[in-house]
C-alpha cells in the first residue's frame, strides 16, 4: 500500500484527477470504478474543469462501474447514486448513460450475481476509486462484512445513515438497504485509489491503513491488495503513527515510478 499524505484537500483532487487522466490515456477502452459521498467530488470537479478546458483525455471509450446504490429510492431520485455520478461526474465528461452501470435497485435479489457478471464481461475494473466511511466502512461494506463479500444487498448502520443525513431532510430518509460491491469484488480492481480528507477521518484511516486487518473495519482489506494508493489531505492523515515516513517516500520516489 502507497499512503501519500498531501498538503490540502485541492492537492489531492490534483493528484487523484491525474492518477485517472493516466490510466484514461494509456488505456482508452478503461474501466473506471466510481465511488459517491463527498470524498472524490473535488477529484471529479478537477477532472470536468480539466476536460472543459480541452486538456484532459477523451473518455469516449470508457467504461464506468458504480460501487454501490440505495435501494428503495423512486427511480431518478436526485440522491440516487446513478443520478449523482452523472451530474456529479459522467455527463460532463460526455460518457452516455448506457456507459455508466450500477446495481439494479429495481431487483435487489438478482442484483448481486448480475453486477458481478456484468463486471467479468466488462473485463474487470481497472481503476476503482474508493471514499472510507467513519466507521471504516468501504462502499456499503459496514464493520463485519465478509473479507471476501460480492455484491450484494446490505442493512447500514445508524452511523451511516446519520453521516449520509445531509444529503437527504433526515436520517430516517437515508434508506436503510443497499446494494453495494462486496470487499472481494473491489479486491479484484487492478488498482484501488482511496480519497479521505478530513479529521472525521482520521480514526477510520489509522485502523484501515495502520491497524490489524479486520473485519471490523473493512478498508482494512486494502492491506491485501497488491497496488493501492491513499491520497490524504493534513486532517485525515492526522492519527497516522507513520506520517513522516509515508511523505518521505512520496518525496523521494523516482520520477519513473508513477503513482
Ligand atoms: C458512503 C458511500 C461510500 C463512500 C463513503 C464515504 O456512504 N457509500 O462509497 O465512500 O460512504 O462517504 P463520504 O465520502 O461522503 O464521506
């Protein structure tokens, strides 16, 4: 794991929105993995501003994968996670909608095993950004998911449901199931870019990077993953023991090398 404690909350949207423009480059039949929550929205503003400026990459052949949906919500509902990467990120980039899959709220039952055919057909996800919940979690993967989970419907928790309140009137507006890539599906990503800015972070970024691999706290599993990369402003990187040892490397990596 590459954890890249950076100087503020633009500077990891930068970097971030660069990992993306990299792979989106070299590979333009990519596919991308979209996390929501407010963590990657700087990262996807500073990938719309680049595009808008005629210097980012054309994503006319990308793919994009959603991590995880509500379930329950009236189709087209704003907070929906399908219409929130689309306003969020997707129209904007010119990706049409048949491009942007997600699990089906409309089926919870076959959801699962559908979403993961769709993501063998599509080739697997090459680039999966991820946000951390407080409590750890990663998608809608709540503290106790299986290490080895697929998609699948989930219950949340009520620090969840409080944490997601504000995109909604009230936490008993958030919905209570969801349908969310299991920690083996996002396993299976080529490479997993975590996005945590903040001090409510900190906690859940210290057990997920520096503590026991866990059940209870499902980022946790980042450990086992080959190449994962977590890009932290001062805030969120604030209860990390290892902090000045992970901006040194970051200092003195070789050009060549790359994120
Ligand atoms: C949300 C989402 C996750 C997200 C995480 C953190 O509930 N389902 O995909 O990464 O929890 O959210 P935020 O970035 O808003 O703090």
């Amino acid at each position: 794991m590459e954890v890249v404690p950076l100087a503020s909350v633009s500077e990891v949207a930068s970097v971030a929105a660069s990992v993306v423009e990299s792979l989106v480059r070299s590979a333009p039949a990519c596919v991308l993995g979209l996390a929501t929550g407010s963590s990657p929205v700087p990262t996807y503003a500073e990938l719309v501003a680049r595009h808008r400026a005629g210097t980012g990459p054309s994503y006319d052949g990308v793919t994009c994968f959603l991590l995880d949906e509500y379930v329950g919500l009236p189709l087209g509902h704003p907070q929906s996670y399908r219409a929130t990467i689309a306003r969020e990120l997707t129209d904007a980039l010119g990706l049409p909608a048949s491009s942007v899959h997600g699990p089906d709220p409309t089926d919870p039952a076959s959801a699962g095993a559908d979403y993961e055919a769709a993501l063998t057909a599509a080739g697997g996800v090459d680039l999966q950004v991820l946000g951390i919940g407080s409590d750890g979690h990663l998608a809608f993967n709540e503290p106790g998911s299986s290490l080895a989970s697929t998609t699948r419907i989930k219950t949340l928790t009520d620090e969840t449901r409080r944490d997601n309140a504000r995109f909604f009137d009230s936490a008993s507006d958030v919905p209570q199931h969801v349908l969310t890539q299991g920690l083996g599906t996002i396993l299976r990503a080529r490479h997993l870019l975590l996005i945590a800015t903040g001090a409510a972070k900190a906690p859940a970024v210290a057990a997920a990077v520096e503590g026991p691999l866990s059940a209870s706290c499902p980022a946790s599993v980042l450990q086992l993953h080959p190449h994962a990369t977590v890009l932290l402003d001062p805030d969120a990187a604030s209860r990390l023991a290892r902090a000045d040892h992970y901006r040194a490397v970051y200092e003195s990596k070789p050009d060549w090398q790359g994120l």
